[in-house]
C-alpha cells in the first residue's frame, strides 16, 4: 500500500513539472514561427519560469491611434484583441522586455463612414496584415511607475523603431513582491509614411499618435 501511495505522489509531482514547463512556455505561443527572435522568446519563458511574467488580460485592455484629417478633425481607432506580455526584470535597473501582438479585426473608430478606407489597402490593409506586433526590447525607468519602453513596431509588414512613455498603476497588491493586477499606460507618435501609407497626404496628417492602456496579471 505504501508503494502505490509513493507511486502516487511521484506522479502527481511529474505532472505539476510538466504543467509548469508547459506554462512557461505557452506565453511565447502566438509568437513562435518566426515572428520574434528565438532569444527574446527565451526572455519571456525564464520571466514564467520566475514568476516575473505578466500577460495581458483579455477584454480588459485597448491601443488605440488618432489621426488628424481635413477639415479640422480627427479620426480615432482602437483594437481590443490584444494577446501577449511583459518581463518584469528581475533589479529596476535591469531591461524589462514586451511582447503585444494586436488583431486588427477588432478594430472600432469614432467614424464609421471614413472606416472602409482606414483599413482598406490604402492604409492598413487590414486583409493582407491581419497582425500589429510590437516589442519591447529595453526599458529606461525614471522611477518605480514611470520611463520607457524602446522596441519596433511591425505594421503593414513594415518595421520601424518606436518609443513609448509609459506609465504603470497598480491596480490590486499582491501578497508578495509582485503585485497581482497592474495598468501600463503609453503614448507614442509614428509617421504613417514609414509604413508605407502615402495616400491622401495633403488631407491626412501623416503624424499619428498612439495610445495603449493594458491591464496585466501573472502568468
């Protein structure tokens, strides 16, 4: 009897270390392929494996753009799909690192006439590039809620560095270092131009501001 039981237990522990490897590595999932480097893949996984990995919460996040445009207006839009995550580093004088990967489908605008045109081809393509993907690759903290997050930002099928200003609330402490529910908030400025969008540029303002609030917890 005392067999089986000791059976039992090393099963039981066999099954909690693979469900653990299992979760270390299913943050990178809507990554791998090819679409982030093997290495900041590698970043993410030991963030899991530590507990320093946040993932986004579903249905609780947004990134959102504002675009100028003729006569004195502006458009607005804003994606709610959102898969991904932050590396928390382990000192606050490390690099932290994000992945967000952000499904166009879930677009919705401040205008729904001017919408077909925004993710017609002449500007998103939304069709042919169904995906936003940016990474995190470096933070610069001015203190423990504030700095920056440098990465690329992938869109049309075009890459273009991009820095964001961030700012990150908690929302519910935790009850050990790691607080269990937090806020990024971020703001940051592309050219459209960049991305390969030149149409209606004497109407359209090629500057377009961006804007993202994601509520994470641990993975």
């Amino acid at each position: 009897m005392n067999c089986f039981r000791i059976l039992r237990v090393v099963l039981s522990v066999l099954v909690v270390m693979a469900a653990s490897v299992a979760a270390a590595a299913e943050p990178c999932k809507p990554f791998e392929g090819g679409r982030v480097e093997e290495r900041l893949l590698q970043v993410m996984r030991a963030a899991a494996a530590q507990g320093r990995l946040y993932r986004v919460s579903p249905g609780k996040s947004k990134v959102g753009f504002c675009v100028r445009h003729f006569p004195f207006r502006e458009f607005r839009g804003e994606f709610t799909n959102i898969v991904g995550g932050l590396a928390m580093p382990p000192d606050q004088d490390q690099h932290g690192q994000a992945l967000l990967l952000i499904h166009t489908s879930s677009m919705e605008a401040s205008n729904s006439e001017l919408m077909p045109l925004v993710i017609g081809h002449e500007f998103m393509d939304t069709e042919n590039y169904p995906d936003i993907l940016f990474v995190g690759r470096a933070f610069q903290w001015l203190n423990q809620q504030q700095g920056y997050i440098y990465g690329d930002l992938t869109l049309r099928g075009k890459t273009q560095p991009v820095v964001f200003n961030i700012s990150i609330d908690v929302l519910e402490a935790g009850e050990g270092e790691r607080p269990e529910r937090i806020r990024l908030k971020g703001k940051s400025e592309v050219n459209r131009v960049n991305f390969d969008m030149h149409s209606y540029r004497f109407v359209v303002s090629e500057r377009v501001r961006l804007c993202l609030s994601i509520e994470l917890v641990p993975w």
